[in-house]
C-alpha cells in the first residue's frame, strides 16, 4: 500500500502549514505531494517556499505562481497591472525563489508500483485558472477529463473538497491549507491510500495559528502595502469565505461606477453577503462545534407548505424576482415557477413557509437530492433552495434562523453538508 498526503493553496500561510505538517507526522506517510499556490494573499511566501524546496517534495505551480512570474512582463494581460499584492510578494519572496519556482511543473503523474497511476492539477488540465466545481455536470467534466489515461486525478485551486466519481474517473480535492474558504477557520488536506483497489481519500481538517498569522500580517504591513485588496484579503482569511467577487459584485449595483474604498468595503461587511456570493460557494459543513445561525436558536413559526399556500408563495417569489432584478443578481436567473411546478413541488413536501406575526414572511424549498445534477451523487447533503425572506424582515436575523433551523433538520437525518443555494431578497 501507498500513503501520501496532498496539500494545496497554501497561499503563503505558515502557521497552517506547519499545523498540517504536524498532523502529517501521525499518519506514516511515504511522500507529501503538493498542488501549487504556495504563496499569494498570505504574509509568509518565503518561509513556505522554502520549507517545501528544502523538504524536496514533488510539486507543481499553480494560477498564484502565475502572477509572480508574469506579472510585469510581456506575457501578463493588461487587468493583472490592479493586482497590487504581487509585487509585494515578489520583494517578500526574493529572486532565488521566483528563479526556482520558474522552473516547476503544471502537472505530475504518479506511479507507485503497488497503486494505479494518479494525475495531478492545480485547477484542471488545461488551466491552473479555472477549476472543477461541485455544481459542474458530469458532462462537462467529463470533456475537461478526455485525454487523461490516469484513473484517479487530483485537483485544487477551488478550495473546496471533491470525492466525486465522474464516468472513469475518481475526481479529487483536499480543500485549502492555507486559506479554507468552505466557513470553517481550519486548514485542509487530504491522506490517499494506494492498492489494487484504487485510491481512498480521507479529508482531514486541523485548527492553526490565527494569532500568529494575523500578527505576520500586521508586522509585515500586508494592508498598507497593498491598499484596499489587502484589507479584504485579510477579510477573507479572517471568515474563511471568499470576499473579493462579493464585494466589488455589491459595489456594482449599489453604487455603479464608484471605486471600492474603505469605506465601501466597510457598508460591504456590514451586509447579509450571500446574495452577492457565487453560488459554488454557498456550501456549509457541519459539524459539533459550528453553527450556521451564530447558536441562534431555530425557533420559527414554520410550517410545510399546503395546495392553499401556493398564493402566498408565488407572492413571494414574484416580489424576489423583482428585488433579484433592482439589485442586478444575474446569477441567480431567479423566476417564478408556473403554478403546477409549484403544485407539484408543494406535493412532494419539499416547500415551507415562516410566518411572523400571522404573516408569511419566508418561504424555502428543502430538498434531499442536487435538483442541478442528473447523477444525483453527493447523498450526504442537505440542499436549502431558494430561501425568500422578505425584505423588510430581514433585519431581525431571520435568514439566519432559517439557516439554524435548516442545519438542525440536517443534523437529524444525519448528513454531513448543507448546500444553501439562493438568497434572493424579497421586495415589498
Ligand atoms: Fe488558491
């Protein structure tokens, strides 16, 4: 048999690192792969690059060390030239390193004697740009895979986590060490183990060093050093969530044509984000110690929807529409089903309705299977669509006790995800 352990999107982070690493040592494992974006974001370029050249383990480049090699030069495309935290970077990394990391590869195919042959990418084969998401068909990965003879192939970039089988295909990802974006304040990576079998994956998560990083990060002056993009950065390290798309995605419809500044970004925290978020990131994992709704207690006048209900439903939906078109959410293509599509997902039992003071004021679709995926595979989720709550009632943290109660209805029938698909304000 053949342990290895697959880190990736350190992004620079040491404090994580050396976690993970410590964690590693228990496991006995015979080599440590690591799959690119070693730096970036993070205060600590050097000393990761270092720790991982010195150590000798294979690697490869991913779309962060891109930027460091191109950036400034003939091959970088005009919108890198906003990108104030790679130049930063470079001086925090010295020229020795960036010479060394000139010369890794994209891509790594492994061939124990005692396991089958694995692949390894930082986002997908053709691109360390793009990577492959939970919401992807089977289909489109399928064309992303063609051409790959290994039956396993490990990915990252995403920093997500994927165990997915796609046609011949064992589809992998360890999630992020360095920059978790999944909610949880935890570095990630993944243990294989190799035989005649095929490859086993177990997904590991470790607690590091927040203290320590978010020191490094005042010390080495990450924020005034690289202006706005720092200060969300640093944003998205602290919530483990990604910001920046959000951000300026909010920036756009509530203030066209302004730059983001402090203060914007400021108005930005202060908002219920998930509107703004792409949707691959609306993933939460559960487990003891974290909740969803902040320990809110899920106490909701809450109540499955019936054949009468289908009114107050549509009403609602019909207003979120109309908030979903004022505040530009294009990604969301939210409309109003007909009547007997409602009908027949009322029926099935999957629609809820929350009222407050006598009045519907949320409605919500729970379903037990993807609605966005033919294969229907990942059966340990929870999926929560179109969560409405109505605008004028959202201020009294009513989305998050939706999201309290959701995660407690998860918990009871035992799945380990809830996957929280659209947060469309309702306008009245
Ligand atoms: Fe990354």
């Amino acid at each position: 048999m053949t342990r290895l352990a697959v880190i990736a999107d350190i992004h620079a982070n040491l404090p994580a690192l050396e976690a993970v690493l410590e964690d590693i040592a228990h496991h006995d494992v015979d080599q440590i792969v690591v799959l690119g974006d070693l730096v970036g974001r993070g205060p600590y370029p050097r000393q990761v690059v270092e720790r991982i050249v010195q150590a000798g383990w294979p690697l490869i480049r991913g779309n962060h060390e891109y930027y460091l090699l191109d950036y400034n030069t003939v091959r970088a495309p005009a919108e890198w030239k906003n990108h104030t935290m790679t130049a930063w970077t470079q001086e925090l990394l010295g020229s020795d390193n960036l010479k060394r990391m000139a010369c890794w590869p994209d891509t790594l195919s492994l061939r124990f004697r005692d396991a089958p042959p694995l692949r390894v990418f930082h986002a997908s084969p053709e691109t360390p740009f793009h990577g492959f998401f939970h919401h992807h068909s089977d289909d489109y990965l399928c064309e992303k895979l063609a051409g790959i003879d290994e039956g396993t192939v490990v990915v990252a970039h995403t920093h997500l986590v994927l165990d997915r089988q796609v046609d011949r295909w064992h589809l992998l990802n360890p999630g992020s060490v360095g920059l978790p974006l999944d909610g949880i304040q935890q570095a990630r990576y993944m243990l294989l183990e190799g035989d005649d079998h095929g490859w086993r994956a177990t997904q590991r998560r470790v607690p590091f060093d927040y203290d320590a990083l978010f020191a490094e990060i005042r010390r080495t002056k990450l924020i005034e050093n690289c202006g706005i993009a720092g200060r969300i950065f640093a944003h998205e390290f602290r919530t483990a969530r990604p910001q920046i798309v959000a951000a300026h995605r909010w920036l756009h419809s509530a203030y066209p044509g302004r730059a983001m500044d402090e203060a914007a970004f400021e108005e930005f925290c202060s908002l219920n984000f998930w509107p703004y978020q792409n949707k691959s990131y609306h993933v939460f994992v559960l487990q003891p110690y974290y909740t969803l709704g902040d320990g809110l207690e899920p106490s909701l006048d809450l109540r499955r929807a019936e054949h009468g209900d289908v009114a107050s439903v549509e009403q609602l939906l019909v207003q979120a529409v109309a908030g979903d078109k004022k505040q530009a959410l294009q990604q969301w293509k939210l409309n109003v089903p007909d009547q007997r599509a409602l009908l027949a997902s009322i029926e099935r039992g999957e629609v809820y309705l929350v009222a407050d003071q006598g009045e519907d004021v949320a409605a919500l679709r729970l379903q037990w299977y993807d609605e966005d995926q033919d294969s229907k595979q990942v059966l340990d989720t929870l999926y929560l669509h179109k969560v409405i709550v109505r605008h004028d009632v959202a201020a009294q943290a009513l989305e998050r006790r939706v999201l309290a109660w959701a995660e407690q209805a998860a918990r009871e029938a035992a799945k380990a995800h809830v996957r929280y698909l659209a947060v469309p304000r309702a306008q009245v």
